[in-house]
C-alpha cells in the first residue's frame, strides 16, 4: 500500500480544475469569490476556507510563497501567518460563537498534510459534543451550513 496516498488528497490535489498545480499557489491568481474561496488577503499570505472542512468556519492560513515548511519562510511572512491566525480567530469567535479552537500545522506526508508541497496553517472552530457517531463509525461529517453560505459570512466578517 502506497502510504502516500489517501482518497481526499487525490480528490483535491488532482482535482481537473486545478490541472495538477499547486492549488494553494493557483487559487490568489483568481478574483475572491466562492470559486477560490479566499476570504482575506494579506501582503504575504491570505486566508482561505477548506474546501473539505471537518466544521463549519474552517479556514487555512497560506503564505504564497510556494515552500513545504514554516522554517523555509522568512520570519516576517511567519509573524503575518501567525497575526492573520488571530484574526481568523476573532472573526470566527463573532460569527460562530465557538467553544474552541484546533489550531495545527500538518508538514510532511507523515504528519498528515493532504497538501505537504506548501505550507498552511489550520483553524478549526469546535463547539462542546460537535463530533458524534456519524464521523466514528459512519465515516460521514455533518455541516450544519454550506459551504457558499460560510464564505459569505466569514468574508463579511473580515476587519
């Protein structure tokens, strides 16, 4: 078994949209809107919405410059990435009113990036009891909004 492979990495990393390239280096080129989902932009990375969100309001954090890991960048695109993180919190803390947040960096295929050629980090809101049954034994999650509806929300929460 190739340990490289997972079914949503093949998903999205060969989806025919995207014609093999990098999405998180294609995505900036279009205009924001629900077809690249980016929901904010900075001078050196942007925040955009996770196309396969494991909760509602699940937002990336993405440098453009196209590197594999966070020692790679230059400490004043790391301290944007990390200022951007914040924000993304406060704006999700007005819109959804979370219990909590995971925040992760997932480098390298072996710590479970599903993009491991460039560097992102992760903000998912949680709530009290938001995981049950249906993602244990139904491999199965349930959004409680779609995902055109949380791109306009969280990008019209943006400062």
């Amino acid at each position: 078994m190739d340990i490289l492979w997972s079914p949503w990495r093949m998903k999205y990393v060969t989806d025919a949209s995207n014609s093999g390239a990098c999405v998180f280096c294609t995505s900036p080129g279009q205009a924001d809107s629900v077809a690249n989902l980016i929901v904010h932009r900075g001078q050196k990375v942007y925040a955009i919405l996770n196309r396969y969100p494991y909760t509602s309001g699940h937002l990336m954090v993405v440098p453009f410059a196209h590197v594999s890991s966070i020692e790679l960048l230059t400490p004043d695109v790391r301290f944007e990435m990390i200022e951007m993180v914040n924000q993304a919190i406060l704006v999700l803390r007005k819109i959804y009113q979370p219990d909590g947040f995971n925040i992760g960096i997932n480098m390298g295929v072996a710590a479970g990036a599903g993009i491991a050629e460039h560097a992102h980090i992760h903000i998912v809101p949680r709530w009290n009891g938001d995981t049950s049954f249906m993602s244990t034994t139904g491999e199965t999650r349930v959004l409680p909004e779609e995902l055109q509806e949380t791109f306009k929300r969280v990008s019209a929460g943006w400062p």
